[in-house]
C-alpha cells in the first residue's frame, strides 16, 4: 500500500475499534445486548458509563436499567413481574391469579329487590327503616294510600294534595269548594285551611277574637285591615275586599276583543311579541296577534291572549272550561 493509503486505513481501524467498544460484541438487539464489558474493570458500557452488576444497558434510552426478564406466558392479563402488564380484559371481565380472563358475569336479580347481584352491582335499595334479607325487603313501615287522593300515607308522607279551595276528609277523599266561616271573627283559621286574620303585636287570638294590646277591629269583615295592622281575613281566588271589608264576588275578566292589557281582575288579556305596544288592548307593530274572541292560548306572536282561573282549561278555541 502506500504512503497516502496507510494513514487513512489506519484511521478508519481506529474509528471501527472506538465503535466496536460501544455496540459490538456479544451478541446484538434488546436491552444491554450487543454491548463490551470494559476490558480493564469488566462492566458493561453504556454510553460511556459503566452499569452495575445485575444491570443492563437500555439502548434506546441509553441508560442502565436493572435486569428483569417479564414473565407473561400462557398469561392474557395482570402484572408481568416487573413492573408492568401482561394486559387487561375487555368490559365486564375479570382477571384470575393466573393471568386468565374470566367471562363477562350477569347480574342475577331475578326475584330479588335489594342486595347484590353477583357482579358487583345492586339489585336496589329497601326504603328507610327496612332491612334486605335474602334479596327481599322486610321490616319498616309500608305506605297506604290505596283508594286515598289526600292526606297521610301511614308512614310520614301523603298520598297527594287537594286542588284550591278542597279539603282533605279523614278518608282520604278530596270534598268540594270549601266555603271559609269567618262571620264576626278577627282572627283564627277559617275552615278551609286559610285565616279570618291575624292580631296585632302584643296581642292574642282567642276564639276569633283578638285580645291585650291594640284592639282589632273586624266586626262584619271578612278582609282588609283591622286597624292594628294586622289583617281581617282574606278573600277567595277572584274576589276582592271592599273598602267596608266584604269579599265581593266572583270577578269576571273582560278580554273580549281584546288582545292585551288588564282584565279587570288584577290579571291581563295578553301580552304582545317583541317590538309591539298595547294600546287599547291591542298589539301595534311588529307581528299582529289574534285574539278577537279569545279569553286564553297563543296569540298567534308568540304571546298569550290571557290565562284562565284556578280549575279551568283552555281549549283549542281560546276559551276558559268550565
């Protein structure tokens, strides 16, 4: 060879030496395979550092890493004895001590209205005070309201609510329109769940009268004021209380015609869509709501041409029943 060739092929020895020392060797792939041990202390190198006894070399992170070989034959899921898995199961499943999958479980609830259903779910919950035996209920109170409408079920709640103006009868039935008894009386309740009124401070009612303190007056008053602020009663859905105290009757709302405003009655006709006024109990601008003949129901913009009273339905027509 000659001159010039003897420097270059020498370096290249060189140079596959210097690499030989780092991925040469023993045998190739995998973790700390393929690497020397350092000829002068016997460690196995890893990017220049040697790994301690019972270490290997990680190739790709190039950094020593404790031997561990992972032991997953014949297993399909749980620990691979080394920190990692040997998978997992698919949903409803569950892994055996011995790596296996074990089929998806079915709850068994047959029959059964608490406890567990074999799966690690519920088959339900007793009510408050009883007890699960056996996947039955048993103990604690069981309501009644069989053939009720109102009032108490026998174990601290109720088997429903009468409408306005109702009252609940001992059988349980709700009784037609109670009519409240407040005849020369201040104070003290009505009959019909409601107040002939309340006492001024300071004082007491006794047998529908007021008593100590400021003298109330609601002698021939069914509502208002009795003049020690507190109230003679109050009057049913629809009426209103003179200024003598009386309840007057039953107030019939004049909508007639009209789309919007007041009725009379302390509620309204309607209401007009976004962008109109009322004037006169008529929308203007925007769209133009149909109300004519209408007590109730949409207006056809998005508004209502009035409501009816309590017990009453609106029917396709516009029109409050009964």
């Amino acid at each position: 060879m000659s001159r010039a060739q003897g420097p270059s092929l020498a370096l290249a020895v060189l140079l596959l030496a210097a690499l030989g020392a780092c991925f040469g060797g023993e045998g190739g792939g995998g973790t700390g395979g393929g690497l020397d041990h350092d000829a002068g202390t016997g460690c196995v190198l890893c990017a220049g550092r040697c790994c301690a006894a019972g270490e290997s070399c990680d190739l790709v992170a190039l950094a020593c890493r404790p031997n561990c070989l992972p032991t997953c034959s014949n297993r399909q899921c749980g620990a691979d004895g080394c920190g990692g898995s040997c998978g997992s199961c698919g949903a409803g499943q569950t892994c055996s001590s011995s790596g296996v999958c074990l089929g998806t479980c079915v709850p068994n609830c047959g029959n059964r209205q608490c406890g567990a259903d074999g799966c690690g779910g519920s088959c339900g919950s007793c009510a408050a005070g009883q007890t699960c035996s056996g996947g039955v209920c048993a103990g604690g109170c069981v309501p009644n309201c069989a053939n009720r409408q109102c009032g108490a079920d026998g174990c601290g709640g109720g088997c429903g609510s009468c409408g306005a103006g109702q009252s609940c009868s001992a059988s349980g039935a709700c009784l037609g329109t109670c009519n409240p008894t407040c005849a020369n009386r201040q104070c003290g309740p009505d009959g019909c769940g409601g107040s002939c009124g309340s006492c001024g401070v300071g004082q007491t009612c006794s047998g529908g009268f007021c008593s100590g303190g400021c003298l109330s007056n609601c002698a021939n008053r069914q509502c208002g004021a009795d003049g020690c602020g507190g109230s003679c009663g109050s009057c049913s859905v629809g009426q209103s209380c003179s200024a003598s105290g009386v309840c007057l009757g039953t107030c019939n709302p004049l909508c007639a015609n009209r789309q919007c405003g007041p009725d009379g009655c302390g509620g309204s006709c309607g209401s007009c869509s976004v962008g109109q006024t009322c004037s006169g109990g008529f929308c203007t601008g925007g769209c133009l709501s149909t109300c004519t003949n209408r007590q109730c129901g949409a207006d056809g913009c998005g508004g209502s041409c009035g409501s009816c009273g309590t017990g009453q339905t609106c029917t396709a027509s516009g029109v409050c029943f009964p």
